[in-house]
C-alpha cells in the first residue's frame, strides 16, 4: 500500500524531510490469476468504478488493466469542464448525481482534484436563444438543479472581456449560469481514484493490453492480455473512445463512431476569465486553467478516427469562434493542441450497463461528455457490476434503448455520431 | 563580419529608453545595453536572464506592446527590434529587481511538485477561495484587455518540395530541388537567411557562409522558389500538410499598411525536406538559471552575428568540441575567456589542440554550482576530478550537447531513433512523405551537410568544399548526467521551475510513466514546451529507472512547434465576417421598410417592421391581425426548394417523403413531412407537381443543406437506377407569400388571372416577371407563395407591395407568421419538431404511406416509437391568465416533474388571449386538463388548458375558394 | 486536412468533402426492420481499415466509396458511386 | 445587388454582376449527348473543363451535370434534344459572378481558398468547384489572366469582402 494521508501538516513534513517520505501514489503490481471483476481501461471511469466497487460494495478483487499509461486516454485530453445543465432530464439526473459526487471528491479520496465550481454559462446570441435556454434552466430547476437566466448586464459583468457590441456576427443576449459547474484537474481526478483505489487493495494494472476474451460457452470469464490471462468473474469495459475495438474483441458491434475532438490551450496569463464560457449557438468552450492558460475546443472532426490527431481547419474555426466572443484572446498565443478519440454514440448519450453476452458489461459511449461524469459513471457502473441490476439513474442508459427507439436524443439529429 | 554598425533603434524595457541597432533581437540589443535581469520565473519567481539566442529560449519571456497589440510572454530572443518597441518584464511585483514573490523561493521546500495535490482540502467553495489566490500568482504575463486591431490572413500553397529551415542545409536542398525544375518553398522563422551559418566563422565554395546564404536565396527566388522569411512552420498535419505561420509585423509593432499582422499558410507538399537543425543543451548544475549562464551557441552568437559581448569574463563548460567554438568567439569578441571546462576525461582533436594552446582547458571538469553576484552570475564552482574549483566569471557559457529538432518529422508520424553517440532522437522512418536533413538529423559535419542536403534536394551529387579555420568538430556528444546534485536548485525546466529534485520526487512517488512525469511536474508544458528541458528529464528518468533513455519513452510533440498566435488561426473570420452572412434578395425591400432582423442560421431575416415608436411585439401582433383582415406579404425565400424531374421523380420523391405523392395530379400540391432513419421526423414542406414529370419540393429554411444531402444520397447511392434529375432551387428562387382575405384579389389583379386553387398551382406573370404560384396557406387563410427568380424579384415585390398596400395590408415579419401559424397549429421544425417527435407524436400518423417504403419507416417499428402510451404528443395550450412562457414547463404545480413543455406560445391574433402548443406526455388524450406553464428562471407561471392543437378556422374555411 | 482523390476532380482538400458513414451501415427502403435496425445502430468501428461513403459535397457533389485506415488516414480503393458514368 | 461594383487594386480588379442566364442539364441516360453536342455545335466537356463561346457556354459541373451558361440557349431544342434522357432546369436567378481579372488572381482565390488555382494546369477552359472563405464557390479560368467566380448569391456580399480583402493583402 502507498504512503499517508495527505495534509498540509504532511506537506511540512516533506519540508523538513527534503521530500524523502512520500510514498508512491499507487503500487505497480503483477496481474494476479484471477478477480472478482476486471475492469479494462484505466481512465478516470475505470478508476472511479474500481474505487466505488472497493468502497462502496466491499469488492475489492478488482483490477483495472491499462493499455498504457492511466489517466493517458480521455482524461487526459479533455477541457476538463464539470457541469449538469443538460435538457433531457434522464441527463440531468445522471450528471447531477455526478455533480454532487465532484462536490466531496477531493476530501473523499484525500487528493486534491481542484473541483472548482467557479460556474458554467452558456451564452444566447438571440431572442431564440434565450428561450432555449430558458427551457433548459426551467427544465432544470424542475428537477432540482441549480440554473440562472442572467441577462446581458450581467453577463457583462461576469466577463468584461466578452464582446458585448449589439452589432457583431453572435452579439451577447444573456446566459444561462450553474455555478455549481467548473473545472476540475484532470490528471489529478485519474490519479486520486487509483491511489484511493490502490488503498483499498485495487490491483492497477499498467501497461497491460486486453487482446482478446476468455470465454466458458457465451460467458465471458475472464481476459487475455499483453501481461498473460486473467480470470474474472465480471469483465467490465470502460474505455471510451476505444468501445468499437474493445467490444469488437468479443464480436460485439455498437451504436458507436470512434471520432476526435480537439482542444488547445494558450501560454499562461494572468487572471482573465473566471468562469466556464459556452454558447448556444456556438461550438466553443473557454476557460482558464489554474496555471493560467486559455484552454478551449469546439467541433469534433466530422469523421471517423482513432489517431488522437485533428485537422488543422477545426482547430481555426473553434478559434475563430473563441475570439468571437472574447476578442482580447486574439494575441495569446497556442502553446499546445491534441485530439482525443471520443466514442461518439448514435444518440448522443452514453451507455452504461450489460452486454448481450454474460458476464461481458459496457460503459462508454460519453461523446466529448465524459469528463464531468467520471465519479458519477464509476459509481452506477460499480452499482451495475456489484449488484448485477442497473442503479435507476443509469437504467435509462442501456445498450437496447436503440433497437427499442428509447433513445435519449439530447440534440435531436439522430441516429448518427453526434455532432450537438 | 558583424560589427554593430546597424542604424540605432530606440526602444523601451520596463520604461527606460535604450538603444539597440537594426536587425538585433531585443535580447541582443538588451546584452548589448549591459541588461543581464530581464525575467522572473514562473513559481519561484527566480531572477532570470537571457539563456538561448533563439525560439528555444526558455527564461527571457517579456511583454511586448502596448493597448490592442500588447503581447505577453514573447520571447525576448524572437522579437526583432523596430523604432519604439516597448517591452516590460512580467510576473513581478512591484519591480523586477524587487520582486516580493521570490518568497515563494524560501518556501519552496513546502511547495515541491504536485504540492497542489496533497492540501487546500474542504468544500469546494473553500478551494475557490485558495484558487483565487493561486490563481493571481501563477500566470506570467498579463493579459490583453484591448481588441486587436490588426489583420491577420490565411493563404493555400502546393509545392513539390517545402523546404523548413533556410541554414545551409535547407538551402542546399533548396536551390538544388529548384535547379531540378521542383516547385519549391522554403520557410525559415528568423528575419535573416544562413542559420547557423550566422554564427560561424566558415566559407564555402571560398565564398563567406552568410554571402553564400544570401546568393543560395537568389538562386532560389530566380528559379520561381518561393521564400518566407519569419515564417515558422507549426504544424505538420495529415497528408503533407504543413501549417506555416508568418509574421508580416514583429509582436507589438503596427504591420505595414493594408497588411497582416501574420499569415497563416496552409501549405500541401508533395515532400517535405526538414531542415529544422538543432538545439542545444543546458547543463545541470545549482543555480544553472542565473542571468549569465548561457548556452554556449547563443553565447557565440550574440559575439558573432550581432556584435555584443554577452559577459566579460567567461567560463565555458562543455561536454563536447562544440563549445570550444564559443571560447574562440567570445575571445575574438574581445572577452576573456577564463577556463574551458571539459566534462571529458581525454579529449582530443584539432580543435581541443588548438584551444590549449589558447586558453585554460580543464577536462574532467563538471560544473557543480554558479554563485550570484548581484542578479547574476558571479563565479562558477566545478569538480575538477575531485578538486572543487571556483572560476570568477560574469558569463557561463554551457553546451551539453545538442537536440536535433524532430518535432515536424514526429508530428508527421515519424519514427524517432536513438543515437546512442550523442545521446539524442534523431528522425527515423517517415510515414509521410517528409525527409530530415543536416543538425536535424543528427549532422555536424558541414561539407558532409551541404552534399546530403544537395542529394536530397533532387539535384546530381556534387561536393562542396568548406573553409573552416577551426577545422571539422567531432560528433556531438552529450552531457552525462550529474551525479551528487550539489544544494541549491538545479533546473531542468526553466521556465516552469522543474527541478532535479522534483523529477526524483516525482520518480519516487510513482509517476514513472514519462507522459506522468511531465504532468505531475509541469515538465515541458511551459510555452517553450520543453524544447531545451526534455532530454535533461529523460536522462535522470532512465538513470533512476536502470535504462537507457529510449526505454524510458517520449512524450508526444504536439503542434505547434513554437506558440502561435490566436489571431493567425482566425485569420478573416472575424468581427462581422466570424462567419457568413446570407442576405436576402429582397433586402433592400426590407430595410427600406425598417425591418428587425432575425438570425436563422446564416441568414438574416425580417422579424417585423415597426413603426416608429412601436415595440416589436405591437408590431408583430398588428402585422398578424393585418394577415387575418385584409393581405399581407412575407419573404419565405429561404425555404429550401427542389426541382425533381424526370420519369423517376414520384418515385424518389416516395422514397425521401413519408407521404403519398405518386397520385398527385398535375398542377396539385400537398403537404409532406420526412422521418430520419430511426423514424423521427426530420423535416416538413410541400410537394407540387408543376408538369407531368417535374415536381417542386420545398421543406424548411434550417434543414436545407440536410435535404439537399438527403436526396442526393437516395439517388446516387440508394438508387442509381432512377431517371431522374434533382436540382437545389433554393439560391433561384426567391419567394413571397401572400396571404389574407383580400391576397386572391389580389393577385388575380396583377396576374390578370383568377389565382389558383388551395393546394393547386399554376405559372403567369407580375410586373413583367414570369412567376409560379403555389396556393398554399401556412397563416389559415387564403394564401399564395410566389416564386420567381431571385434576380428577377424585385418588380414582384414591388406590384405585390403596392397592390397589398392599396388593400389595407403590407409586410409581416418571422413574429407575425409564427403567431399566425400557431392559431392555426402548423408544427414547425425546431420548435415541435424538435427530432425527438414521430408522425404520430404531431397528429401526422394519418398521413404516412401504411405500406412503407419510405425512409425511416422501419425506425417507426420499432416498440418506443409504435406505441404512442407515455409519448409526447402535440398539443393546444390555451391561456387562462396572462401571456404563456415560451420554453416553460408543463407542471401540475412549482417544482413537481414536468409533464411536458411549450414549444411555441404567441398571442392570439383573431381575439384577445394567449395560446400556445406545447409536448405533453399522453397529451392528445388529456385535452381539457388545466396545467401550470412554470419558467422559474424568469419568474413566470400561467395556468393553461390544453386543447386541440388548432385555435382558429379549423374547418379550413377561409383558405378554401 | 487530408488530400481526398476524388474519382471526377482529383485531389482535393478534405473540407470540401463530408462524410457520410460506412458501407455496411447503408439502410435501403426495402430492409426489414430488423435488418434495417441492426445496420443503422451498429458498426464495426474498426480501429484499422474501413469502408465509407464520402461525398464530394462542396465539389463535384458526386459520391464515392474508398477504404480508409482510421489512424493512419491513408485512403484506398477509391471508385465513385452514383448513376453510370457519362462521357 | 448593386450591379458591376468594381474594385481594383495593382494586383487584380473584381467585379461584381447577377450572373444572367443559367441552366443546369442533368442527363441520366447518355443517349441525349450526340444529339445536344450536335445541336450545340460542341462536345459537352468533361470534368474540369468548359466548352463552348462567350454567347453559350458548357460548364461540367457534376458526374451528370452541366451548366449551360449564357443567353444563347434554344430552350424548346434543346429539351426536344433531350428527349426522355434527362432535364434541363434555370438555376441563374440565385447566381452571381464575380470577375477577378490582373495578374493577381490567382493569388487571390489562395487566401481563403483551399484548391490550388497557382497550378500552371488550371488554364483558361478549367473549371473547379471549391470552397473559399467557408462558402462553396465554381472556379471558371476565361483567360490566362481572368477568372470567374459563380457564387450563390446570398453569400456574395460575404465572398466579396473576403476577396476585396485578400486583393488588398495579397
């Protein structure tokens, strides 16, 4: 097991220590011949779900095997916006629960994922606008969810860098604020469940890539992988982005496209946005990192790809979007862009639960949406897995909505990979 | 052959007045004006100087202008100086020599790596209040607040060859590809051709290396070469694309008139030759940060190409022949070199002969600390085998070996190689069509450079003869890794304050992974993005690890190579331009006549005309109330329309439409809808057939490019087969439609023909303009929409205009028809039909073709869809209070779960009141029910009854003749 | 951006192209519901090589089919779909 | 739209003009295509290519498609030489040309512009349809130093402005 708690009083102990007592924030252990459950893919959804299995349900045989590094798919790529202010109310619920989990992470495994709920409006351009988002907050608020109809005055004063001329391309006609929304530390939210899991006995498993299933006549029981075969009771597939090649090991075909998203983040600045900028009409997201950056995206590729590389024309179109709304960012300068490959489901909504075979279970399928879910996903996936019966917030999220037509159309273009 | 001879520039750091001389970087005119402080570092908040003398540069960051062109963190190393240049050091305060943030160098024992991680625990609003906090000391420099008042553009180039890089590399390969008849372009980001020809004392072919240079660029520009000078290729992009960002102004200076700030070019090479050359190594020693400590190249640079000395007494400490070159510079230079210092036990060579005869040549020799003399440096300790040596010194001149630059060849998805001789990736096998050449790939040899590079250009193999007074260097070796890391901070990365320590913190708390070492630490993600750090991080790495370095993995180069600025990535799309504007035909019509615009999509159209002195609303509600008493007109040019001719029309037509059309008769028309594939309804319209084998399909505004797409992709790809022609109308058409009591009198004036029946259709003429006239009504009452060519409108609009005006009517906007068709509950695409609706779901089931055949009548099938029990469906909402939120909620009470929401509300327009239609679960068996409209983020609620979802005529009277 | 070979106007810049989806995903009119359902809502997302339908939307407008690795992006086999071709 | 606005810098002039007459002929049986080049005095050309005169010219626009641009259309023989093998349809009325003539027209049509119109290939009698500054546009060479540019007309004031501004810089 790895080293103490965390604290400030810690802190100075290293201090005194010259940093010699930290122990290491997960072990690195060798597979061991079987497990409860194996969960594939070390991204914060896998983590989660091994965390809230140990902690939760008191299943602790659990291994979460990692092709690469943890925390190196999604996670890591994301723009690391946390928020529920969906429409559908399915959404709504699932992603508050998540919401409310962000809420207690840090204390909760004793690791500073820097939640910060420093709020997440999305601009309206127009009278239309404005009435969506109205709907939105209504629709919110009727289920309990915090939502603020801001008009422009106040907008403006949130954001004086935003361009507030009437007569411009998207001109600023008010926002719908949560600001129980924000920003979290990605890496950090991977990290913290593998060393939270890690105490609690979670084999983490790097560097071991699934290549192919076990199987006793249609059950699933356990996996081969780069590191040797493993036995597992449940064999549980979290790994977004990469659903079609994982699940398509076992010969299952999915309602999902593999596409890439791109984002990009500016050398650091001083303090000049302080909330989470979205828009209605726009595809563009901005906010500033703790450290100071600009970090932002906009539209996913518009076809399929596994090659965590984006096209360049995105790229101008999102900044383009960006400088736009807060025209001062047009001298930062680009310090970085990737792409991460994102499971881009049919409806746009995720899917969470079993598989047609036994013993084989699905969660992926989050689109570029996964990141604000990563407690919540983990912990009705570890619900899922422990008790064998879907957590009613996930229930409405199953792999057969799409050949019964319950799909939960958030941007009502189905039944394509979503592009809102 | 660089005397300081330029013509004097004045400019401005931190509000002093110095003079620099053309054609010097700021950092070079800042050496030259004794300035060794220029930054603060990011955490520590540690004085720093000038370290490189180029893009590399990791510690020497400014701002750079002012108001609108104000740009922080530029490098000092990469900004050329123009008259009145003002720059400013950043992340202190309240000055840059008195910096009260440098106490968080005394704490930094409590804030090692990732300290972040381990406290600030507590509510979220608690981290807020630290974050705030955190926030304001990290940042370097200060934000813009201004908008940018300059340009900037984009620009498309093909070539056979882009050569990246104009040292005497690229310009081999250059002028070779170019003598070969090759379509040729070279980009090189200084302001000046020759790369490291700039700094060294050679000839070639007996001409000087910077004669040479310039001659090569003749050559190349002769031959039709295009050459882009301050021009850095970014980004190396799938297929052979490279992104090439020029500067056309230096950062914070106003661009020459009617020009760009920068360009972006898009660049599509058959081959890319990377000439990109190689950056040096700093070493790691305590202090390795202090102003005065130098790479041994930009050291000889500042002596050679600009003409200043960048210290007075110097101490050299290399791990290979390189920085002997730099103790000859600075000593030609006129700088006493006090002692090179060799980490090599036995050198040998021409070149380590030739400076024992000239200086104090230790070997064996490792730096272990450089101690201050006021900002900087002041002397050097080193481990002399053994013996601890302290050398006097102003000037640390350090080589640890040098790093060719693979990131374009790596972006491109090449393979890396380890070079274990110098210690260094170098380019591999390519996947894409690119090739590296000279210091990029691992070169060091001139003569040897010059020939590949030729050859690789494309050119027969000649030799080219280099005179070089020093004689040829051996292989770059690197350093090796420090031992006993003496007290004090050694950095690896400067400019995010990464230390050797915290690489082992990091080691030791288990994130090993190098993608994890580089996150827990910040590791190369500062702007410089790791350029003169990465491989000092991977060497102590792979020692803790037991490796050798290529074992211990790489981190992804990402583009762009050097920080790009926003501005160049929007290039046009910006202001009013951000994105296209359609314009009506008609708009001059409408804006004479005061109309509000509404955006729909890309298009602007009218949302009514009012008055002087009237609100929208008023407006809007008199426009409608004018529709339902006398005539009124309304531009539905946007519509999306469909010519589809042929044998085979009816047949696609059935395909595309979940309505019958096959038994439409000639000069008849009806409405249609169309289901996605899963069976959602997609779009709604008309369908008319206008001649026996010719029909006219018009469908909504927004869906238009989806149509299009739809019905190509039925045709082409579902039915090759057909005979069949379909052409987009939607440009060719503009459209009016006028509708009232008084619209056939109407037009039966102006077309000296009775007007055609509701539903039929039939062609004369307006104000000398051939027009079709399709009879249909979307506001209820008796309604004609007149097509005629959008560039043939105007005398249409204008006989309509008047004739309605003499009849008591006039325009109607967007509001007005939207209230007209709501009274007439007409479903709308995006509102009602919102994707998430079936036929059945808007009382439409009656009108799908029972037989199929159609797309999305499988998707119908399917058992959420079929059974219509704890649907959605459309309903009327009648008010019993004040006006309906639209969006609201459908509730029984505040806060009790919505059983549906309004989709539309507008006041009625034949009466007094307030309706709406909404999607209510179950809804059209619960007309009567009275429910709660709730928008509780605008305060409002009205009780609602629901209905039928048509509130006026619903016989169909007055729209029939 | 990726350099598409159109089969009628050459290569072009991907922008000017749109996807549609895969070959295996193509519903006709006469599929059985099932069928049809089965090939709308899954696919086999291949992390290596598949087949897709492309139109040259803001070129020719035509339609084509070609293989195409989904890491690599290198495209293959392309052929136009559509009506005969004409002279 | 304001009819032949001009704007003109040293590099290239451009013009601005609703695009007159226009027809698309889409043929869905080749059978129709000895007897229109018969009737038109010219082969309909293939892709990338453009036939004909000033008075009546032949753009091949798509697989099946040509435009017919120009005034000196014979409507009814031409339809009778169509027969049953394919359609002829007026899409002029939503067009508008825009002319760029000097020897900076290439350059300009690069700025926004995605296809390579510096290719020595892209001579008078070549066509391509592209995408310039987000709006999709038909490329007609006329001369070795003009070009026209057929553009939706809703979109020209946008396309305008983005060539004024790329002659200007160019």
């Amino acid at each position: 097991m790895s080293g103490g708690r965390y604290s400030a009083l810690a802190l100075l102990r290293g201090a005194l220590g010259g940093q010699q007592h930290w122990g290491r924030a997960w072990r690195s252990p060798e597979p061991a011949p079987s497990y409860d459950v194996v969960i594939i893919g070390g991204g914060g959804h896998g983590l989660a779900t091994a965390y809230y299995l140990a902690k939760v349900h008191g299943i602790r045989r659990v291994a979460v095997v990692e092709r690469s590094w943890i925390g190196g798919g999604n996670t890591g790529r994301n723009t690391t916006i946390v928020r529920s202010n969906y429409r559908q109310p399915q959404l709504q619920r699932m992603l508050d629960h998540s919401l409310k989990l962000w809420e207690s992470l840090s204390d909760e495994l004793n690791y500073n994922v820097m939640f910060s709920p420093r709020g997440a409006l999305f601009l309206g351009h127009s009278d239309a606008d404005m009435t969506r988002l109205a709907e939105r907050g209504d629709a919110l608020v009727a289920q309990g969810i915090d939502a603020e109809l801001m008009d422009r005055a106040a907008v403006a004063k949130l954001i004086p860098l935003l361009d507030m001329s009437p007569d411009v391309h998207w001109p600023v006609q008010g926002g719908l604020m949560q600001w129980r929304g924000g920003t979290a530390r990605h890496d950090a939210v991977a990290w913290g469940f593998a060393r939270a899991a890690d105490r609690l006995g979670v084999d983490i498993i790097e560097n071991c890539e699934v290549t192919g299933y076990v199987r006793d006549g249609e059950r699933v029981t356990g996996v081969t992988t780069t590191r040797g075969t493993i036995a597992a009771s449940k064999v549980a597939i979290c790994v977004a982005g990469n659903s079609g090649h994982v699940a398509g090991l076992a010969g299952l075909r999915l309602p999902i496209e593999s596409h890439t998203l791109q984002a990009y983040v500016t050398e650091a600045v001083k303090p000049m946005i302080d909330t989470v900028i979205m828009s209605q009409s726009l595809h563009c997201y901005i906010s500033q990192s703790d450290k100071g950056g600009i970090v932002a995206g906009g539209d996913p590729d518009f076809f399929p790809s596994y090659a965590q590389r984006g096209q360049p024309l995105r790229l101008e179109d999102a900044i383009a979007q960006a400088l736009a709304l807060v025209p001062a960012l047009s001298r930062l300068r680009m310090v970085r862009c990737w792409a991460g490959v994102t499971d881009m489901s049919f409806d746009g909504s995720p899917i969470i639960g079993d598989t047609p075979m036994d013993g084989l279970y699905l969660n992926g399928g989050w689109c570029y949406g996964g990141f604000k879910a990563t407690p919540g996903s983990g912990w009705l996936y570890a619900h899922h897995l422990a008790t064998g019966k879907p957590h009613d917030l996930a229930a409405p999220f199953d792999l057969a909505r799409f050949a019964e037509g319950r799909t939960i159309d958030e941007a009502g273009v189905g039944p394509m990979p979503q592009h809102r | 052959m660089n005397a300081r001879d330029g013509s004097p520039v004045r400019f401005r750091f931190d509000g002093r007045e110095y003079t620099g001389q053309a054609g010097d970087t700021l950092a070079a005119a800042l050496i030259a004006n004794g300035v060794a402080l220029v930054a603060r570092s990011f955490k520590y908040h540690r004085p720093r100087g000038i370290m490189a003398a180029g893009v590399e540069e990791p510690s020497a960051l400014v701002t750079v202008g002012e108001g609108g062109r104000r740009e922080p963190n530029t490098r000092a190393t990469d900004v050329f100086l123009y008259e009145g240049l003002v720059a400013e050091s950043q992340n202190r305060w309240p000055s840059l020599a008195f910096d009260l943030g440098a106490i968080n160098g005394l704490l930094s024992p409590l804030i090692p790596a990732g300290f972040y991680y381990k406290t600030f625990f507590g509510p979220p609003k608690r981290w807020l209040r630290y974050e705030h906090f955190i926030r304001k000391a990290a940042g370097m420099g200060a934000p813009p607040t201004a908008a940018d008042p300059d340009a900037y553009a984009h620009r498309a180039a093909f070539c056979d060859v882009l050569v990246v890089g104009a040292g005497p590399a690229g310009l081999a390969a250059a002028v070779s590809a170019a003598e070969a008849g090759r379509r040729v372009m070279l980009v090189e980001q200084d302001c000046r051709i020759g790369g490291a020809l700039l700094r060294e004392d050679v000839a070639i072919d007996g001409i000087a290396g910077h004669d040479w240079s310039a001659r090569a660029a003749a050559r190349i520009r002769a031959l039709g070469g295009r050459i882009l000078m301050r021009a850095t290729a970014t980004g190396y992009w799938d297929h052979n694309l490279v992104t090439v960002i020029e500067r056309r102004a230096e950062p914070g200076a106003v661009p020459p008139v009617d020009q760009p700030a920068q360009v972006l070019w898009k660049v599509r090479a058959g081959e890319v030759i990377l000439a990109t050359g190689a950056i040096e190594r700093p070493l790691a020693f305590s202090g390795n940060d202090r102003p005065g400590v130098m790479l041994a190249q930009a050291a000889r640079t500042y002596a050679r190409r600009y003409g200043v000395k960048p210290g007075r007494r110097a101490v050299i400490a290399t791990a290979h022949d390189d920085g002997y070159r730099t103790a000859f510079a600075l000593a030609d230079a006129g700088v006493e070199v006090a002692a090179v210092l060799d980490s090599r036990d036995n050198p040998q060579g021409t070149l380590v002969a030739a400076a024992r005869g000239r200086f104090a040549v230790h070997t064996g020799a490792v730096p272990l600390a450089a101690k201050r003399s006021g900002d900087r440096v002041g002397a050097l300790v080193a481990d002399l085998g053994g013996r601890q040596q302290t050398f006097a010194a102003d000037l640390v001149a350090v080589s640890g070996g040098v790093t060719p630059v693979v990131h374009l060849h790596k972006q491109a998805g090449g393979e890396l190689v380890w070079d274990a001789g110098m210690e260094a990736f170098l380019p591999g096998a390519s996947r894409q069509a690119n090739r590296s050449i000279g210091a990029a790939a691992g070169g060091h040899s001139l003569a040897a450079i010059l020939a590949e590079s030729w050859a690789a250009g494309g050119g027969p193999a000649r030799n080219f003869a280099v005179t070089d007074p020093l004689g040829d260097a051996a292989a770059p070796q690197a350093a090796p890794p420090p031992g006993a890391v003496a007290p004090g901070k050694s950095f690896v990365d400067f400019q995010n304050d990464v230390t050797l320590a915290d690489v082992d913190l990091a080691w030791r708390e288990g994130y090993r992974s190098v993608e994890h070492l580089k996150r827990y630490t910040t590791l190369g993600m500062a702007t410089d993005q790791g350029k003169t750090s990465n491989m000092a991080a991977l060497s102590r790495l792979a020692q803790a690890q037991g490796v050798e370095i290529p074992a211990a993995g790489l981190t992804t180069f990402r583009p762009p190579y050097t920080p790009a600025t926003l501005g160049a990535f929007a290039g046009g799309a910006v202001g009013d331009h951000a994105a296209p504007i359609r314009r009506l035909p008609l708009y001059d019509k409408h804006e004479a006549l005061g109309a509000v615009w509404q955006p729909v999509g890309y298009w602007r159209r009218p949302r009514g005309y009012p008055r002087p002195g009237e609100a929208l609303g008023e407006a809007s509600l008199r426009e409608a109330r004018m529709v339902r008493s006398a005539v009124g007109l309304v531009d539905v040019s946007t519509l999306a329309t469909f010519a589809v001719s042929g044998p085979d029309a009816a047949l696609l037509l059935e395909l595309v439409c979940a309505t019958g059309v096959a038994k439409l008769a000639e000069g008849r028309g009806r409405y249609t809808f169309m289901l996605r594939e899963d069976g959602f309804v997609m779009d709604d319209g008309t369908v008319w057939r206008t001649a026996p084998a010719r029909y006219l399909l018009t469908s909504s505004t927004g869906g238009s490019d989806r149509m299009a797409q739809r019905l190509s992709y039925v045709r082409n790809v579902l039915r090759p087969d057909l005979r069949v022609s379909v052409a987009n109308l939607q440009e060719h058409f503009a459209a009016i439609a006028v509708a009232g009591p008084r619209a056939a009198d109407l037009l039966a004036e102006l077309t000296g023909a009775p007007p055609p029946r509701h539903m039929s259709c039939d062609s004369g003429a307006i104000g000398g303009t051939a027009v079709t006239i399709l009879a249909a009504s979307y506001s209820g009452e008796r309604a004609f929409e007149v097509y005629a060519p959008a560039d043939a409108i105007g005398p249409v609009w204008d006989a309509l205009f008047a004739g309605a005006s003499a009849r008591d009517g006039g325009a109607y906007g967007l509001d007005a028809m939207d209230a007209l068709r709501v009274e007439k509950g007409h479903v709308v695409v995006g509102a009602e039909v919102d994707g998430r609706s079936t036929p059945a779901d808007l009382a439409l089931a009656g009108m799908v073709r029972k037989a199929g055949g159609f797309t999305g009548w499988q998707g119908l099938t399917r058992p959420a869809l079929a059974d219509p029990s704890g649907r959605r469906q459309l309903v009327g909402l009648e008010s019993l209070d004040g006006p309906i939120p639209e969006g609201g909620m459908l509730v029984p009470a505040p806060g009790q779960e919505p059983q549906g929401h309004v989709t539309t509300a507008a006041p009625r327009v034949a009466q007094a009141g307030w309706i709406g239609l909404a999607l209510v679960v179950d809804g059209a068996s619960r007309h009567g029910d009275e429910l709660l409209a709730w928008s509780p983020t605008r305060r409002q609620q009205t009780r609602v009854r629901l209905s039928a979802s048509h509130f006026y005529d619903a016989e169909g009277a007055r729209y029939r003749d | 951006m990726l350099l598409i070979a159109c089969p009628h106007c050459g290569p072009r810049a991907q922008e000017e192209f749109s996807y549609e989806r895969t070959t295996d995903s193509v519903v006709t009119t006469e599929a059985a519901p099932d069928a049809a359902m089965t090939a709308l809502f899954t696919r086999e997302n291949p992390r290596g090589v598949a087949e897709e339908i492309w139109r040259h939307t803001y070129g020719c407008r035509g339609w084509m089919v070609f293989r195409r690795d989904r890491i690599s992006h290198a495209i293959s086999d392309i052929r136009p779909l559509g009506p005969e071709p004409l002279a | 739209m304001p009819k032949g606005r001009a704007t003109v810098t040293d590099a290239v002039t451009i013009t601005l003009a609703p695009a007159g007459p226009v027809h698309a002929l889409e043929l869905w049986d080749g059978a129709a295509l000895a007897p229109l080049s018969a009737l038109l005095g010219f082969a309909l050309p293939p892709a990338g290519r453009t036939a004909g005169t000033a008075a009546l010219r032949a753009i091949r626009a798509e697989p099946a498609v040509w435009l017919l641009d120009g005034p000196a259309l014979d409507l009814a023989a031409i339809t009778a030489a169509l027969g049953d093998n394919g359609a002829l349809t007026p899409v002029g009325g939503g067009l508008v040309r825009i002319g760029l003539a000097g020897p900076g027209w290439r350059a300009a049509l690069m700025a926004d512009g995605l296809f390579d119109a510096e290719d020595p290939a892209f001579g008078p009698g070549s066509t391509a349809a592209t995408l310039i500054a987000h709006v999709g546009v038909r490329l007609i060479v006329t001369a070795a130093d003009a070009c026209e540019v057929l553009v939706a007309a809703s979109y020209a004031p946008h396309l305008h402005h983005a060539l004024e501004r790329s002659a200007k810089m160019a």
